[in-house]
C-alpha cells in the first residue's frame, strides 16, 4: 500500500481561523511541525515545541518556519480555532485516497471518551470513531459532547464514509433500528452486538440458544463455522452459529434488512481453568457462518489493537487540553499520526512505540512517513 501524498497537500484544504495580518506562523507548516511532534512521541503542546526547537535544522530543510518554531501558546490556540469539521474532512480526504477501494472489507465502529478532556462542569470529549478492521487505519470520526449522543453522532459519521459492500461492526452501543437503516442505506451489511441495550431481543436468542444447545443441534438448521487458537498455553475454540429463524424473535420487523441471529460462543482453557462466554449478534448478512466469524474477530482486533494504541501510546487519557477545539483537534491529529505510523510498509519489531522512537531520532524515518521525501 504506497501512501506518496505529502502530508502537506491534505492540510491545504483547512482555513486559517486566525485574524489575517497578525499571523506569524504558517497554518500549514505549524501543522506539520505538531504531527512530528507527535508522531515522535510528544503529547503535549510543550513537548512538541521542545522536541521541535532540537530538530530545528531538520525542519527548515522541509519548512520555512521564518520565525523558527512555534511556542506552545501558539499551538495551543491554532488547535483551539481550527474547525474540528474542516479537519476531520481533510482527514478522511487522505484517507480516501490512500485507501481507494475498501469494500468488501470489516469497517468498525466504536466510541470513547477522553476523561480529562472536560473543563469542571463540561462533558469531556466522546469520540466515534470507523476503522478498517484488516489494517487497522482509521477512516474518520465524530465528536459528540456525551455519550448519549453517539445515536446521532453514529449516523452522521456513517454518511460520510465510502462503505459501498462493507460489513459495518458496531458494538452494542450503536444497536438501533434507525443505525441498522444508515447502514443500508449506505450500500452495506451491518453486524450489530445484542446485550442489555436490546433486553427482549437478548432475552429471545439466550432462550433461542439454551434450546438449541439442550437439544439435537443437527434439527435446527444452522451454520456454523469453528475456529481454534492456541498459544502459550492457552486454548480458545470459537464456534459461531448463525440462524435464520427470524421469526423467534420478537418484533423481527423492527430491524431493516434483519436476515440472520448470532450466537458466538467462545471457550477458553488457561491450564485446568474453563470459562465459556457466549454473545449475541443480529445481521443483514446471508448465514454464512464463516463470514460473520471473521467480522466478530476484526471488530475485537479494532477494540485491542487501536483502541489501546490510543489510550496507552498518546496517553490519551492524560489530555488536559481545555479551551474551544483543542481537544477534539488532538484526538484527530493523534489519529492522523497512528494511521501514519500503521502504513509504515516495513515490518518493524517492537510495535507502534518503537516507531515512535524511531521517528523521533531518524530525520529519514520522519520524512518517508510524511511522504516529504
């Protein structure tokens, strides 16, 4: 996957929010110099300006910078003006170009919420966020102000990506009959996790499930597909059954599209300890059992591979950043630069943080990453 767009051609498309004529530092050039910053492991406004004063010679090789580094100050209130809208948009119009066809692959969605990110009295920050399960990119998201909003803030992000033959991910969090309709609507199947948030539904597949586990499996038609993995000493076998009885439900007609009821069931042994943990989905895909397993796989991948990455690698949770759009403008920078970080073609050892190691100390590393050759 070759991603030769220079970063600097997709920061064009911003507006400068500051007040013409009072302007010092270049927006998109200021820009650039925060996503090296973070792309070499600064969190902060300060740390990206003291890690970039130090790579000052570097810089003017590919900047400007007239007046040398921006102060954090000045970041700070860059990042708070800028229109969170116009960079998410600049975001995902890098992304659609780097990733031009994604169908037929897993797109998932999930939420999180940057606790520190709220002043005293103010909800801190929730983010949606759509990920391509198979590499792990980020392909846009959206702000809300609670958690209670991802309801709206799920179909707005849903209408600006490109899902054409996509299976949409979502867990239970996103499991409405209007969510399921955006869906469709654009073009895809949808793969929605059933727990509290559906309780007669849960209720009915857990009823559903017992009976066919306590009977004759072979006399309920079914699909079912098996998957095993062991390592150290650990055994997990998946099993996926998909059904199509859609009429022991109640209120099939409520979900747009419903064709098949999921029942994942995973048994784990770690030494002579069993747990077996069993969770419910419903789908507009076909039953076929294994499709439907390897989507459930790819939107727990997203959840341990990027949603961790996030909080554990840009400390996410320790973002104090309080004023107008700083925090939100963050999370999406922070975002830019792990999709960057994940395109990185060379299989490096260590993971994202020793590529930011790396980034940090080697100019060339920095430069290929940007595609600022």
């Amino acid at each position: 996957m070759s991603h030769h767009i220079p970063i600097s051609d997709v920061l064009v498309a911003i507006n400068d929010p500051r007040q013409q004529g009072k302007i010092r530092h270049d927006l998109v050039e200021t820009l650039v110099v925060a996503i090296c910053g973070v792309l070499a492991g600064a969190d902060t406004f300060i740390e990206i300006e003291l890690w970039a004063e130090q790579r000052l010679d570097w810089f003017r090789r590919i900047l400007k910078l007239p007046h040398g580094i921006p102060s954090h100050d000045t970041f700070g209130r860059l990042f708070s003006l800028i229109d969170p809208e116009e960079f998410e948009q600049a975001f995902r119009c890098w992304v659609a170009a780097i990733l031009p066809a994604l169908s037929p692959q897993v797109v998932a969605l999930d939420g999180k919420t940057s606790r520190r990110s709220g002043k005293k009295n103010t909800a801190p920050l929730h983010l949606v966020s759509a990920f391509a399960a198979d590499s792990g990119l980020i392909l846009g998201q959206r702000a809300t102000s609670q958690k209670s909003n991802e309801k709206t803030a799920i179909p707005e992000l849903l209408a600006t990506l490109a899902l054409e033959g996509c299976t949409v991910t979502i867990d239970a969090m996103g499991t409405q009959p209007d969510i399921a309709q955006a869906i469709l609507d654009r073009g895809a199947h949808y793969l929605l996790a059933i727990k509290g948030n559906q309780p007669k539904l849960a209720e009915a597949i857990d009823d559903f499930a017992d009976t066919f586990l306590d009977g004759d499996p072979a006399r309920v038609p079914h699909a079912h597909f098996e998957h095993v993995e062991k390592d150290h000493g650990r055994l997990e076998v998946r099993r996926c059954h998909v059904f199509d009885q859609l009429q022991c439900l109640p209120q099939p007609e409520r979900w747009p599209g419903l064709r098949t009821f999921v029942m994942l069931e995973s048994e784990r042994t770690v030494g002579n300890q069993t747990s077996l943990e069993r969770r419910y989905y419903i789908s507009s895909l076909a039953p076929d059992a294994e499709r439907i397993a390897h989507a459930i796989r790819a939107h727990w991948g997203v959840e341990n591979r990027v949603l961790w990455c996030m909080d554990v690698i840009f400390g996410d949770d320790q973002m104090r950043i309080r004023t107008g759009h700083a925090a939100h403008n963050m999370a999406v920078l922070k975002q830019l630069t792990l999709n960057l970080i994940r395109l990185d073609p060379v299989k490096r050892k260590g993971g994202i943080k020793a590529r930011r190691l790396i980034a940090a100390t080697s100019d060339d590393y920095r430069a290929e990453l940007l595609g600022l050759r």
